[in-house]
C-alpha cells in the first residue's frame, strides 16, 4: 500500500508540473505521463477535490468529440517572488499558476545599506497581500540574486560589484517576517530553472542559460535537471578567464570575463571611442547601421562571450544557449556569428549543432524566475508532506 501511494503522488507531482507548462486536457496529461485515461482522471479527480486544479476550457476534438483543459488553480496560493540586482530591486505577487498580479520596483543605489532596501521590498511585500487579500494563502517567497550565493543557507556572499550585500542573510531576514518556506537561487541560474517551464527550454533536455547586464552570469540544466555543483558554484560563466594578463578581479581570479563583458565595462570601452555609446541599445543601434566603433565593440564582445561559452560547450557539451538581460535587444543581429564563433572554436564542431536562442521568458523574467522557485520546491514537498 505504501508503493502505491508514493507512485500516486508521483504521478500527481508529475502532474503538477506538465500544468506549469499549460492547461492540458486528460487526454493530453495521458500521452505527456504515460498514464492511462483511467488513472489520470483517477489522478486529477483528487486534485480538484483538493482545489489544487481547476477545469478550464472545452476543446473541440476529432469527430465532434470535446474534452476539458485542465489547469492549476489560480487562487489556491500566492506567491511572494524578490529580485535583487545591482542597478533596480524589485517585489512581485503572483498566483499559482505563475502570473503576475503586481510588481513594484526600486533603484539600487551604491553606498545604501542592504537593510534598507530590505525593509522597502518587505514592506512593499506586505502591501500587496493586504491589497490582494492573500496574506492566508503565501505559498512561499522566492528570492533571486546575483551569485556567487549559498541557497542553503539564504546568504549573498561575494559577487562582483556588490560590496553592499556582501554576506547578507536575506533568506532569514524574510523568513523573520513571512510564516512561509523561503527559497533563494542565483539569477542566472534561477532563469534557467523558469525557462524550462516558462520559455523557451520547455523542449530542451539540456541547455545553458546566459545572462548579461550588470554581470555575466550562467545557469544550467542537464537533462531536465538543475546542476549546481557541489556547492553551488556551478554555471559561473562570468569568473572563467579570457585574459591571463587582467587585472584581478573581486572573485579573486584574473581576467574574468565579466571584466570586459559586462554591460557596465562594455560601455566603458565603448565611451572611449564614441562618447555617444551610453547604453547597449545605442551601441546596438549604431551596429546596425555600420558604425566602425560600435561595430568594434558588439564584435569584441562576441568573441569574448563565444570564448567563455566554448569551454563551458567543450566542458558540458549542451547544444543550447539561451540569453537573457539587455544582450537581447537586436540580439538577431549577433547570434548567428557568436554561433559560428563557436563552430571555428569547439572540440568535434563538425559534428556538433549549436543554437544561441533568445530567452523566451516574458518580459518581468526575474520575477517568474522567483516564483518558479517556489513552484519547483511545492511539487517536491507535495509528495513529501503527503
């Protein structure tokens, strides 16, 4: 009886997160888990009963015959998600289903004390679920941060540029003042979590997440799974070095690639050759129509990032590379060559396929990326806690 109970709430679990992905009808959960229609209306009839899931819409199949979609239930819970980053912090409540009920953000300004952004987020926090009228049903909270980080214990450590939340414990200040789990990942990695459910990686088994703006960050999933590394370290694209002579950088290492491609360092380059080049959207815009400096710069920045991402390809031999952060805007415009950048450079690239692809999170993918944190942990304790 024991087995078979665990394999129900598998099957449930396994449930759970097809959902995340999209409203399925029983028939569709039927082919995606494998499980018969009997055991899956068996399945789904508990977690109506629950309020967990809800019936949606009528679809129209083959000879006339009509079936109903299935999807999570929208006000079974709320969720608190956080994001944390070096230019504009930001708080979000979302339902069950993952979308966005409000968003509120605040700039980040160098010198202010962690804590007072801190008691601004939180406060903010607990406006929306008065407003929302929520503050029963929080789920969790999901906080999203710059690495390096320690998720187990909710400590920012010490990223690049961030001397302010150097050693801050920001999992245990919210759990100080949320009856709730509290759940905190790097947001290169976090992204890549959100992205195979939400984005683009929902038919990928194994891909890397790339982020750059105020840092370069990378997140990784090998089949199906988050890898972190033993101890979380793992997908830290930004501290691979590309220049053995650099200057040393805060991680300690030399010639880091966030060095020199970072947003903020590539508009420094940028500014000494055209002090028009103040944004990536400029110098972009510039690219495109054939600019010689700006053309340098986007170039330059293709190398340095198709060098790092070559070693991570000749390391973990993934076929995909999604980006995020302020590298999209006209991001068609250099994906083809970062890809043939790499072609020249892997191990096998005559034999080996790789796709540099926009993210295809929405556009507050830091806030997803949060409460997709908490999502991934309540398909977990759902089996456990039953």
């Amino acid at each position: 009886m024991g087995n078979a109970n665990n394999m129900k709430l598998r099957n449930q679990r396994s449930i759970i997160n097809f959902l995340r992905q999209q409203p399925m009808s029983r028939a569709d959960l039927s082919r995606r888990t494998g499980l018969t229609r009997a055991a899956i209306s068996v399945l789904i009839d508990t977690l109506l009963g629950e309020g967990i899931v809800i019936e949606d819409q009528l679809v129209t199949g083959k000879v006339g015959r009509t079936s109903v979609t299935i999807k999570l239930n929208p006000e079974k819970y709320r969720i608190l998600s956080i994001n944390i980053a070096r230019d504009i912090c930001s708080v979000g409540l979302c339902d069950f289903s993952g979308d966005i009920l409000m968003v509120e953000k605040f700039p980040q300004k160098k010198g202010v004390p962690a804590i007072q952004m801190l008691n601004c987020l939180c406060q903010k926090a607990f406006d929306f679920l008065k407003e929302d009228g929520g503050v029963d049903r929080l789920l969790g909270v999901g906080i999203t941060a710059p690495g390096p980080l320690d998720s187990m214990n909710g400590t920012i450590l010490k990223p690049s540029n961030f001397e302010d939340w150097h050693q801050i414990e920001v999992a245990s200040y919210f759990k100080e003042r949320f009856a709730c789990p509290v759940y905190i990942e790097n947001n290169a990695q976090a992204l890549a979590m959100a992205e195979r459910y939400y984005g683009a990686g929902v038919r990928e088994e194994s891909f890397l997440e790339l982020i750059v703006d105020t840092g370069v960050g990378g997140g990784l999933i090998l089949n199906g799974k988050p890898y972190k590394g033993i101890h979380g370290y793992c997908g830290e694209i930004g501290h691979t070095t590309v220049n053995l002579d650099g200057e040393r950088c805060s991680c300690g290492n030399h010639g880091c690639l966030e060095l020199y491609a970072a947003i903020p360092n590539v508009l420094r380059s940028a500014m000494e050759k055209d002090n028009s080049l103040t944004s990536w959207e400029k110098i972009m815009d510039a690219y495109e129509e054939g600019a010689a400096d700006a053309v340098w710069v986007v170039e330059r920045e293709c190398r340095l990032l198709a060098a790092s991402l070559t070693t991570m390809m000749n390391l973990l031999d993934v076929g995909v590379v999604f980006v995020s952060g302020e590298l999209l805007y006209k991001g068609a415009f250099i994906f083809p060559y970062m890809e043939q950048l790499m072609k020249d450079q892997m191990l096998g690239h005559r034999e080996r396929a790789i796709r540099i692809c926009p993210s295809g999170l929405p556009k507050e993918s830091a806030i997803i990326a949060g409460t997709n944190l908490v999502l991934e942990q309540y398909a977990v304790c759902f089996e456990n806690n039953k």
